[in-house]
C-alpha cells in the first residue's frame, strides 16, 4: 500500500511551516546551554538539540532562509528531495537526499548558509526529518528577501528568485 500526503498529516500531526511544506516538532531536549556557553550569534539559550518531521509536496517548496545553527536532514519516505544551500562566500551546492543511486540518507546544512528545498523533479512528495543543535529557535530564523538575496549573490538570482517567497 503507497503512503498518501493526506495519510502523512494526519498520521504524524503535520502544521503547515513558514517556510512551505509542513512540520510537526517531535523532540526537544529539557536541558539548556547557557547565552554564555554559545557563540556571540545567540541571542539567549537555546536547548541543546530539536527534531522535526518535514514533508514537501510537489508544487511547493521550502523557501530560502538561513539558521544560526547546523541542521542534519535525514530522508525518511517519498521522492528524493533536493536541499539547495548557498554558503556565506556564495558558493552553490545542491545536495539529494533520498534513497536512490547519487542520494544520501543524511545531510547537515551548516549553521549560516542560506538553504530552500523541492522535491526532485518527477517526484510526488519528500517526508524528511531534521534535527537542530542548538535547537531550532524562530529567534534564529532568517526567510530571505529575494532581491537582497539575489543583489548578494547575483550569480544564484535565477534559483533564489525561483524558490524565494
């Protein structure tokens, strides 16, 4: 029996996210890290790690935006999901996570690299999994504005413009 999206929101309690896609917070740490244990770009404490469930459908897509901490995705079901990050020097790197030939199962997005995510071309939906640490706070949360994004990296202004909000 194939999974449907609809089986997945309802079954794992998915909320649409900001960002696109939908999400459902599945772990947070009880203990904290204190704002003077962590570097400068912290505003407060944060809890030492955060999981998520992640799901994307095809059409949509999860915008760019950046976190001051490292994210690991990791691919649970679906079609392969292609994360695009630009990093602070303007590099472009797409990596697939996924479960076919040239995808891997784990990723991590660096803590400052700009990030958004599709489901690959073809493809009908990517359910996903990502954990944050420090935990995710939407106080480190950054959605990117397509033109100043774009003015910054010109060379990406297509792919930005493509999958900013």
């Amino acid at each position: 029996m194939q999974v449907t999206v609809q089986q997945l929101i309802e079954q794992f309690g998915l909320i649409p996210h900001p960002e696109g896609g939908y999400y459902k917070e599945t772990y947070r740490s009880t203990e904290f890290i204190s704002k003077q244990a962590l570097p400068e770009r912290f505003t407060g404490q944060r809890f030492h790690s955060s999981a998520i469930y992640f799901l994307l459908v095809q059409g949509n897509f999860s915008a760019f935006h950046r976190i001051k901490s490292d994210e690991c995705w990791h691919f649970y079901a679906g079609d392969t999901l292609c994360v695009h990050m630009i990093s602070p020097s303007g590099q472009l790197t797409t990596i697939y996570l996924g479960n076919k030939p040239g995808t891997v199962y784990q990723y991590v997005v660096p803590a400052g690299y700009w990030f958004a995510s599709e489901t690959a071309s073809g493809g009908s939906f990517s359910f996903v999994g990502c954990t944050v640490a420090p935990a995710f706070d939407f106080a480190d949360f950054e959605l990117a504005d397509s033109n100043t994004l774009a003015q910054q990296f010109p060379q990406h202004s297509e792919i930005i413009q493509r999958l900013c909000r």
